[in-house]
C-alpha cells in the first residue's frame, strides 16, 4: 500500500470512526450514567469488535451479500429493529442511584456482537475492505484492521469521556433522564441515512 493510500484509509478510519453513529453515542450515554472506568469494556468491545469484522468481511464476507443480496436487506431489517429496542432501553434507563442493578453498562462481548447488526459498523467495514483492500490479500486486510484498531479505540474513548464529563451537569434524575431521551432520539436519528438508503 502506498503512503498516499495509507494515509488515505487513516483519514477514513478516524472521520468515519470520530463522528456520531450508534456506537459513539451510545458510549457517551454509557460514560454519562456509569463512568470512563465501567465503560472500558465497552469500548474495548466496540473497538476488537470491528477489527474483527474488518478481518471476516475482508475474508469473503462481502462475497454473501454479492451473491445473495435478499441477505442484506435482512441484515438491515433486524439492525434497526434492534436500534429500536436499544434507543427505547436507553429512554427508559433508570439513573443509577435509583436502579442499582437495573442499569448495567454494555459488556465487552455485548460491544463486539453489537458490530454484527450496526449499520454504521458494515458500511464501514465494507467501504474500508472494497476500496482500501481491494486485492482482499491477507495482508492487505491485515493493514485496514490494524489502522482501524489504531484510530478507533482512541476515538470512541473521547466519546465515553465526553459523556463522563456531562455528569457534572446530569446532577439530578430529571437531566438524567432528559439526557438518555436525548441520547435514545439520536440514535433514532442516525438510523435515517440507513433506512432511506
């Protein structure tokens, strides 16, 4: 890979992975209610978890969807029916003090399998391995994942640290909750683009 295409990817993998999309918001909804700390796995979940999808789609997953495309409109049926369910458990979340095991944050594995049925995550992956691995060589596929590892692990930290930092405002349940039905909307919110697509 050239330096130019490099560079290239890098500026990819970090704007596609820094702006809003599911997982970043539903970070900085996880930072706000639970803190940086009980995040981490979460985030670690968000970030190993497309790498590892980098690495199947690149492996000939792409493939399924050009053979059988019914099989996407599928994939993005049950995508946004889980988006739902999760926008409608992020409005309805309970403050922490008041639901001490009602609100738990995401597990590591809950993350990694959540990038199975993001649509943001598979356009990603799928525009990253079609134009900056075209070849689908080992090594090739290798390099998207790892740059993508790179950049997305510290980008969607600086999201779980955005919503730490809205604690000092989310003092009291009532900002709490206007905060989760403000997150839960902008979930819904990013699911336009997929669903209009």
């Amino acid at each position: 890979m050239t330096y130019e295409l490099l560079t290239a990817l890098a500026a990819f993998a970090f704007v596609t992975s820094i702006t809003p999309g599911p997982n970043n918001l539903m970070l900085m909804a996880s930072g706000a209610n639970f803190g940086f700390r009980r995040t981490i796995p979460h985030m670690l979940g968000v970030g190993l978890g497309f790498v590892f999808m980098v690495v199947l789609v690149g492996a000939g997953l792409v493939q399924v969807f050009d053979t059988y495309p019914v099989s996407y409109t599928a994939l993005k049926v049950v995508s946004i029916a889980y988006l739902l369910y999760l926008a409608w458990k992020i409005a309805t979340a309970a403050p922490p003090n008041e639901a001490a095991d009602a609100g738990t944050p995401m597990t590591f594995v809950q993350a990694a399998l959540f990038q199975w049925v993001n649509p943001k995550a598979w356009a990603m992956a799928l525009t990253a391995v079609s134009v900056y691995a075209p070849s689908q060589s080992l090594a090739a596929i290798a390099l998207v994942a790892v740059v993508f590892g790179a950049i997305n692990l510290p980008s969607v930290g600086s999201w779980t640290i955005l919503g730490q930092q809205m604690q000092r405002l989310l003092t009291n349940s009532a900002r709490l909750r206007a905060f989760n039905v403000v997150m839960a909307l902008l979930l819904l919110a990013s699911l336009f683009p997929v669903m209009f697509q």
